[in-house]
C-alpha cells in the first residue's frame, strides 16, 4: 500500500495566454517512491515543476503538502513546509567551499524561527542545528571528502551533487529533481543513481530526466507527458509496453 500521499495535485492547469502548457494534470507524489515525469521537448514537465514548487502559480488546481494547501504560495513558503527542488542548471554558489554552500542552504531553515536576539547574536557556524544539517547533509550527497574544496574546483557530477546536499539541508520530505543527470559522463551518472536509490527511503520523489536508462533503473512509476497533458501513467513497464507512448514518445526504444 502506498499510503496517503505527501505531494498531491489535482487538476492542474497553467495557461500563457490561449497556450495550456499544463492542461489538467494530476500528480501524487509517496514517500519511498521515485515518479519520473518524462516526455519530449515543450511536453510541459518543467512547467509542472515550477507549478509544484511555487516558481509558477497555477491558472487552475489544487496543491497540498504534507497536508497544506500550497498552490500559488511562494517558493521560500513551500521550501518551509518540506519541500526541495534542483533546476536544470546547476545553483550553487562556486567561489564558495562545498560546506558554506550547505551551510548557506541550511541557515536558510533557520530565518523562519520566531525572532530571538541571542540567536541572531549567535555565529551561524556554532549553531548546533545549523551544523548537524550541514553535516547530515554532506554525508547523505557522499560529498564528506570534498568539504573543504572551492565549488568551482569539483567536477560537473560533484556540483549537481552539491546543489542535492544543498536542498537536503533544508530538510524537505519531498525532492523535485530537473535533470539532474544532465550533462554528465557514464560514471557520474552511475554515481548519481546510486545516490538518489539511496535517498529515496526517505522522501518522495519526482524527476524529470531524459536519460532513459537512468529513468528506468530509478522510477517506481512513470507519467508520460505530451503538449501538456498525460498520455500515460503507470509502472515502468506498463509505460513501456503502451502502444500510445511508443507512438508519441518512446518509439523504437520502448521496443528495444
């Protein structure tokens, strides 16, 4: 059983104009469970990201987290109530050491908190909250031998890996991942999919991703979107196997 989901929308919709680039689209997103979102370019799926993470408001829908409602709040609000997100392109900070990065994304948590003046009197780096995020979070991206090096001296796959430990310093229960593979080499990639099974026992999860082998070695389900609107929803395998998909998506590879 899957239980009761901690992202859940329902009949989003999000217009530019005549254009419905998301036309009634519903997403239930379970702790334990990797959906991939995939489909080809102008499908909509970052469009849905930016409408679950509040970068986007939605024209029509429903939204909850964790129970609240949350469509059409802003994205420092959301972030707030459990949620994380990585983009397409890499958002760190890179003149930046790999721990002031997690640092900078774990003292984000803190600004919240009703007004205290000895917490504001009180060095960040000393606050015990603040360390054991960071430090929780480090260990969870496998960055610990990297924590003192400048971002801008990692590699590609380091770096996206980073901007994961970033968000997992907010402490979310749901990740919304933009292609995080893209751009990397075989092996980073292999490590990148390691380390999102690994994350995956304690969040819910939705990745968008064009990597097909990646998104079939990771995904507990698949929704397949097409100008907006989902053609198809299911288990990897069913996806695969729907005549539908293969016609507007998958093609010759869903036969292979």
């Amino acid at each position: 059983m899957k239980g009761i989901p901690v992202l859940q929308a329902k009949g989003l919709v999000k217009r530019f104009g005549g254009l419905a680039a998301v036309n009634n689209v519903d997403v239930d997103l379970y702790r334990d469970q990797i959906t991939a979102v995939i489909g080809p370019n102008g499908a909509g799926k970052s469009t849905l990201t930016n409408l679950l993470s509040g970068d986007l408001p939605p024209t029509e829908g429903r939204i909850t987290l964790n129970g609240n409602i949350i469509g059409g709040h802003s994205p420092e609000s959301i972030a707030r109530l459990g949620l994380g997100r990585s983009y397409q392109k890499t958002n760190i900070f890179l003149p930046l050491t790999v721990w002031d990065n997690i640092r900078l994304a774990a003292q984000a948590k803190e600004q919240h908190l009703p007004f205290n003046p000895l917490h504001w009197l009180t060095r960040a780096d000393r606050n015990a909250r603040v360390q054991a995020r960071c430090e929780k979070a480090l260990q969870l991206a496998r960055l610990e031998h990297r924590r003192h090096q400048v971002a801008a001296t990692i590699s590609h796959g380091e770096q996206r890996q980073l901007e994961i430990a970033m968000t997992l310093a907010t402490e979310p229960t749901v990740l919304l991942l933009d292609e995080p593979l893209a751009g990397m080499g075989q092996a980073e990639a292999e490590r990148m999919v390691e380390l999102l099974l690994a994350l995956k026992a304690e969040h819910a999860m939705m990745l968008v991703e064009h990597d097909m082998e990646a998104v079939f070695a990771l995904a507990d389900n698949l929704t397949v979107m097409v100008n907006g609107q989902v053609i198809a929803a299911g288990t990897p395998e069913e996806v695969r196997n729907d005549a539908g998909v293969q016609a507007a998506y998958l093609g010759e590879e869903a036969e292979a």
